[in-house]
C-alpha cells in the first residue's frame, strides 16, 4: 500500500506540473491570438489608412502590456481601432485625445456622462 501512495503522489506532483505548463501555454497564445484578430479588423477596417496604422500601434502597445480589456476592444470581434480607453462606470468605448464617448450612456455617476453634458451646454 506504501509503493501505491507514493505513486499517487507523484502523479497529483505530474498532474499540477503539466496544469502549470497549460496555463503558461494558454498565457503566451492568447497574444498570437490578439494579433491575429487585429489583422482580421484591419483588414476589415473601412478607416483611412493613417487611422488604421495609429490603432495598430495602440493596439500593439496594449498587447505587448498584457492589457487584455482595451486589447479586446480593439482586436475582438468588434474591432473598433479608434478606442483609447473604456469608462470604468459603464464600460462603454471613449475616443480621441480626451477620452470622450461616442454615446451618452444615461448612467448615473458616470464621469464622462457630466463631462458631455457639459461641453454641450455651452
């Protein structure tokens, strides 16, 4: 019964081994995978091509940081290559030098939902 626990052992000691080789694995494609879906928006992308390049870059940075929120944005399905940041409060899409949403989301207590009303009141 001895020799069995010992065996037992060592393949719970394999089993996390080989779990962790996984995870590393998943980890390291999980970039390939982003910049394949970045190639596939680009493509797609009906953007002026200056446009396209400046998202490419952005969107190159982020993946290179292992900012996978804003690098879905940009390389996911949707695609939108002109996203520079999500709103921490309603998760929607903001654009430009200033960060701004492209919609109001009628959220209350959203920091960019008053910045636009704002610069729309005057």
């Amino acid at each position: 019964m001895h020799k069995l626990e010992k065996k037992v052992e060592r393949l719970k000691d394999e089993n996390k081994k080989i779990k962790e080789k996984y995870k590393k694995l998943k980890e390291s494609i999980k970039k390939y995978e982003f910049c394949k879906n970045l190639v596939f928006s680009c493509a797609d992308s009906k953007l002026e091509p200056l446009r396209i390049i400046h998202g490419l870059k952005f969107a190159v940075q982020h993946i290179k940081k292992k900012k996978w929120t804003l690098a879905k944005r940009l390389a996911g399905t949707s695609g939108n290559l002109e996203a520079r940041g999500i709103c921490p409060k309603c998760e929607i899409n903001l654009f430009g030098k200033d960060t701004e949403p492209s919609v109001l989301c009628d959220l209350k207590n959203c920091p960019f939902e008053n910045q636009m009303k704002e610069r729309r009141a005057l």
